[in-house]
C-alpha cells in the first residue's frame, strides 16, 4: 500500500494530499493515475544513484508535529519556522522495477556501450515512497516480452548533477 511506503520513508505524517503530475528538471512527469495522458508515456523515471521506477502517484504531506504541545498553543511562533510539521514534503510512490543481468551488445563500430539502455523487469508492485527531488530523469518504456523491458533515459533532458 501507498500508506506503508510513505510511513517507511518519512514515519508518521498528517495532511496527505494526492498530486497527479510534478516537474521534474523541466520535464513534465504524470503518475499512472493521470489518465489524460495519451500521447506520450511520461511515467518512467530514473532516481537515486541508477534505479528506475513507475510513479504510482504523487503525494504532498507534513511530517506529524513532534511539539504538538508548543505548536497548537498561543506559543505557536516558538514552532513556527523551526517545526518540520511546518514544512510540505513531496513524495513520488514508485512501483519499482528491476534491473536485469544482461549484457547488451557492444557496438562494433565505436566500441560504445548502449548506456543509456537498460534491461529490466516489469514493474514488480512492490511500492517505495522517494523525495520528488530524487527523481533525475525521465525515461522511455520498451517492454519487450512478460520477462523483459528496457528502459531508455532520455538524454536530452538537463539532469542534476
Ligand atoms: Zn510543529
């Protein structure tokens, strides 16, 4: 559940909203619950050091006040920049996918690796919770049979270093 992944990352939390597409480095990235999208499949990401993933939904929240005691009195300023209850965080919820031990051929020509290609699973519903900020590039999804997909990050987008 989208609960437990969220509680995994952030522990108790308070005000959830739902949000169905985010930037993400000037690209537009929809979750699988934005059901206008027709066009184009924007809901693959790159995030982390090099793992990849769906994006189930977006979701903004607060973390639960630790010093509701201070925060919900005529004391509130005390809280009120230091408190992170005070703070919206933004979560991306991923249905992750794995990546695969497979060696993709080598170009003969220029002796390059197909880097930006990567063999991987089906998306596994296993759900994990990432800080929007950890999303670093928006990628193509090429499956390919039930075992295999590749995925292809879009290298012309700007990504952080
Ligand atoms: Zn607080």
């Amino acid at each position: 559940m989208e609960q437990h992944a969220i509680i995994l990352k952030i522990g108790p939390y308070q005000k959830l909203s739902f949000f169905k597409r985010a930037y993400v480095n000037n690209s537009i990235v929809h979750s699988k619950n934005y059901r206008c999208v027709v066009k184009r499949n924007n809901t693959v990401v790159r995030y982390g050091s090099d793992d990849f993933g769906h994006i189930v939904q977006f979701v903004k929240l607060y973390k639960q006040c630790q010093n509701a005691h201070v925060c919900n009195t005529q004391n509130a300023h005390v809280c009120n920049t230091n408190c992170a209850c005070k703070t919206p965080i933004y979560l991306a919820v991923i249905d992750t996918v794995s990546k695969l031990p497979l060696q993709l051929s080598t170009d003969r020509v220029s002796k390059a690796h197909v880097s930006n290609v990567v063999p991987v699973s089906h998306p596994s519903g296993i759900l994990q919770a990432i800080h929007v900020e950890d999303i670093n590039a928006v990628c193509v999804w090429m499956p390919v049979s039930n075992e295999l997909c590749f995925v292809a990050v879009n290298v012309n987008k700007i990504e952080k270093e």
